[in-house]
C-alpha cells in the first residue's frame, strides 16, 4: 500500500515538518520505496515533484526539504507498487486540466478488475490509480461541461468514490486549488491545528517543532495522513466510507456512505 499526504491552510504555510516525517516511510521506517511526489498549489499555478526512486534516498526529496515552499493546499504520496512498473509515468500525483485549472490527485489502495471506459481524459502510466483519476474527470466533465461551485460537484464526488471502493481499496485527495477533498476507504487521519499552538514531534525521525513560534494566532492548517505522522498530538481518524471537503484549514463539508 502507499501512503498519503495532504495540507490545507488559511495563510501560506510550508509543510516541511510533515514531508520530512513522510519521506522516512518511503524506504526507511516504512516499505514505501517505489517513488513518491508532491503537489504545492500557487494560485492557479502548480509545483509538482516527483521521483520514482525511493523518498529516504532521493536527492530531489532533500532539495523539496531544504526548499520550504510555501501553499495553502499540497498533496503527497508515496508509493509502494501494486499495479503497474515503477516509472515516473506511474508515480502521484497526477495531474490534469479542467475548467482551468489544475486538478490533482494521489490514490491508496488497489482496484480489482477495474478497466473504465476511455474517453477525454486518459492514463499515460499503467495504474489503475491513474485510471480511476481519468474516470472520475470523465464523470465530472460530463455531468458539468462548465465550472459549478464545489458544492453542487460534491455528489459527483462522493458517488464515484462509492463506485470505485466496490472494486477495493480507495483512500484518496482531490483538488483544484481551491478546496482538498478526502476519501477513506480503510485508513486515513487528520488534524487541525490553531491557537494554541505547541509543540510537535515526529513519529519518524528525531524532529521536534513548536509551532507557536512558526505561526500566528490566526493561523488554520489541516494535515491529512494515511497514518498520524506525530507522536504528541491527537490525530482523529477517518471511519471507512467517511469522506470530507476542506477550504483554508476548515472543514466545508462531511459525511459517511455505508458498505
């Protein structure tokens, strides 16, 4: 399986702290050694990075970390392979244009005989991971040739994450830079962090920070993991079929499918 990482924050906020403690599951405290990639939005604008080689090991990961970029909204990944070779064509998260802007997308899980028709958008690599983000595009630009507001695309959302969990396993983060949202099928936690602000100390590697001195008192920022990624904070975890939109750090929406 693979692990995922996403963020989202009222002020530009640089997630460092949390990708240093995800880069050490990639092939140091954890089996994840078939790539990794993050994606930190800038407006409309994207900065992607990705790698196939294992995240412990690979200097574009070291320049990501000594880099700190600074985003209201960012998701990682990091990828044990299930399906498809270790390439860069097949590492998260994907990337795609709709409405104009960037879509992107990181899956955890694997999809059994899952082969979706093709249509506008269609896979480069050969996961079905990628597949199910060209679907659900499919599905969202059929039902709405033109933008909507997010809450009229959420039931597009959620029923093609249903559809998709009946084929397996299906953790994921989708955005557009404006909004993050997050799907559990097994396993994924979150925390939110404001004022007060304290200390936090990593699970993974020997790193403290107190974030009341990185922070202001009017700072919002949402982590999301597929496992809590700090030894000292209470991590709330997902229930399975629990889906959840954010915007700047707050929760928009939720709410919970059955099997």
């Amino acid at each position: 399986m693979c692990e995922l990482l996403g963020m989202s924050a009222n002020v530009p906020t640089d997630i460092v702290f949390s990708f240093t403690g995800l880069m050490q599951r990639g092939g140091g405290t954890g089996p994840h050694r078939d790539g990794w990639g993050i994606a930190f939005y800038e407006g409309r604008g994207l900065r992607l990075f990705q790698d196939p080689a294992a995240s412990v090991e690979s200097e574009v990961a070291r320049l990501v970390q000594r880099y700190p970029i600074k985003s209201e909204t960012v998701i990682g990944h990091i990828r044990q392979a299930n399906v498809g070779q270790v390439s860069l064509a097949n590492t998260h998260p994907f990337v795609r244009e709709l409405w104009g802007r960037n879509w992107c997308f990181a899956h955890n899980g694997q999809l059994a005989d899952f082969a979706p028709s093709t249509s506008f958008y269609r896979p480069v690599g050969d996961t079905d991971s990628e597949a199910a983000f060209c679907d659900l595009l499919n599905r969202v630009r059929a039902a709405f040739p033109e933008p909507v507001p997010v809450e009229a695309l959420l039931p597009v959302l959620i029923q093609a994450a249903q559809h998709y969990r009946r084929h397996g396993v299906f953790n994921c983060l989708l955005s557009n830079g404006d909004w993050l949202f997050a799907f559990c099928s097994t396993k994924l936690a979150q925390i939110t962090r404001r004022a007060p602000f304290g200390p936090a100390r990593l699970k993974d590697a020997e790193v403290l920070v107190d974030f009341q001195a990185e922070t202001t008192p009017n700072d919002v920022v949402t982590v999301i993991a597929t496992e809590p990624l700090t030894d000292n904070e209470r991590w709330n975890l997902f229930q399975p079929g629990e889906w959840s939109l954010w915007r700047r750090g707050e929760r928009l929406a939720h709410g919970q499918m059955g099997e």
